[in-house]
C-alpha cells in the first residue's frame, strides 16, 4: 500500500472538512451579528454571512463533483 498518498487523501479531507464547518459557523455567527439592533453596518455583515454560506456550498458541490463518477468522464 502507499502510505503517502493515503496520507495525502486523509489531509485534504481533514483540510476540506474544517473550512467547509468554518465556513458554515462563520455564516451563522456574521448572521447573528447582523441581526443586533446596535450594529451600524447590518447590510455588510450580512453580504459576508451569504458568501460564507455561497463558498461552504461550492465547496460541499465540488466534493460531489469529486465523488460522483459520472462528472468525471
């Protein structure tokens, strides 16, 4: 067996999961934020939680896409 590139996989995985929870947390916690009364600036904080949520999708679509074997013919 190739260890190395079993490593290699299991990395990018770990590395893959945590942006996508990240991504994800970051979304709901700039939500919350913008949704205080006392914040000067709502609009632009929930423009970031959206692309948060748009890249934690992308990401989720491309790990499909890398799964899925009829995409990759």
């Amino acid at each position: 067996m190739k260890w190395l590139e079993l490593l290699t996989v299991g990395g990018a995985t770990l590395v893959a999961a945590v942006t996508v929870v990240v991504l994800y947390s970051l979304g709901v916690r700039l939500t919350a934020i913008a949704g205080d009364a006392r914040q000067s600036s709502p609009r632009s904080k929930r423009a970031l939680a959206n692309m948060c949520f748009g890249l934690c999708g992308v990401a989720v679509l491309f790990g499909l896409y890398l799964i899925i074997p009829y995409f990759s013919r």
